[in-house]
C-alpha cells in the first residue's frame, strides 16, 4: 500500500513537512487560565454543560488572548455523535473568509453509555481542536494535517494547562536538636 503523503501536491507536502517540524507551543502561564482548567474539572464531575461550555470558552480565549491571535467559538455539545467506525470527539470548523464564525465543537458524553467524558480526555480533545485554530492563525499553515509535530504541540499545551503539582519538602516537625537526639536514641537501641 502506497503512502498517502505521495497524493499530497508538492505545496501541501511542503506544509506537511512544516507543521511536522513545529513541536511544540510556548504558552505564558496565567492563573486565569490555571483556575479556569481547574474548574472545568470541576463542572465536568458535576455533570455541569453550560459550565463546561462557559469554562471551556475561557480557555480557549485565554489561550487565544496569550499567543496573540484571534478566538474561536467554542460550542460543547451532549452525547457524542457516532457510527460502525467509532465516535467524533471534537471538531474544528474554519470557514473560508477567516471571519470569527470559525468554530470547535467538542462533546462531553460518551456514544455508547453517555457517560461524562473524563476530565483529562476531554481537555485534550478540546487542546486538539485549538491546535486546528492555531495551525491557521499562529503558525500560517494553509492546511491542517496530523503530523508527529501536531500531536507533539498538543501535547505541549496540555502540559503548559495541566502541571503536575511541584512537590514541597514537608516542614519538620521538630527542631533540630530534637530531631538529632531522635536519631542518636534510634542509633543506640539498633
């Protein structure tokens, strides 16, 4: 089976080869952005749509608003839509005079058991769709393709909105001397 890039046009093999090489985007923090991500996970275990749909705009204009480009509409919407080949999670609408009806679409519940989609799953479902928006409006692509560099800038947004907490060493519980004459005890009943 041959390739599929071999159908690409010399242009858009060009652009696939770009978006391949971009991997990753710096996004400043923001603690806008950081309470926002916190309290999506938050409406989503309260089953919480319009929270979500509220929340879930936050982020994307925040993100929008911090690498300088245009928003998009962000639509959340119930039961995923699905067929024999699976479920659509997401998805991104760009209209072709680049006017503010572009649009993403992301669904909170699952096809088969509409069961609310888990937090970390649906946030990168939405970071997906904001990299479609980004591929046009940040980068300048003139298609948007799902190379090793799009998942790896997927990847870098969800790690910029979803830190792991830094861990802080535990304040002792004693002095000092009470902690040295704790360890010489323990060394002479050794």
């Amino acid at each position: 089976m041959r390739n599929w890039r071999t159908r690409l046009s010399p242009v858009q093999q060009r652009i696939y080869a770009r978006s391949a090489a971009i991997s990753s985007i710096e996004l400043p923090s923001s603690p806008q952005l950081s309470d926002a991500v916190t309290s999506l996970a938050d409406a989503l275990e309260r089953d919480d749509r319009p929270q979500v749909q509220a929340l879930s705009q936050r982020i994307v204009n925040q993100i929008c608003r911090r690498l300088g480009v245009r928003s998009v509409r962000v639509q959340v919407q119930g039961v995923r839509p699905s067929n024999r080949r699976g479920e659509l999670h997401g998805l991104y609408t760009q209209y072709n005079n680049g006017s503010h009806k572009d649009s993403i679409q992301v669904w909170m519940r699952t096809a088969k058991r509409g069961q609310v989609v888990a937090f970390r799953t649906y946030l990168r479902t939405l970071l997906h769709e904001v990299c479609h928006h980004l591929d046009f409006t940040y980068f300048g692509l003139r298609e948007s393709y799902h190379t090793e560099g799009f998942f790896r800038r997927e990847s870098s947004l969800f790690r910029a909105l979803v830190r792991p907490p830094t861990a802080q060493p535990a304040p002792p519980t004693a002095s000092l001397s009470e902690m040295v004459r704790e360890i010489i005890a323990a060394g002479k009943q050794s």
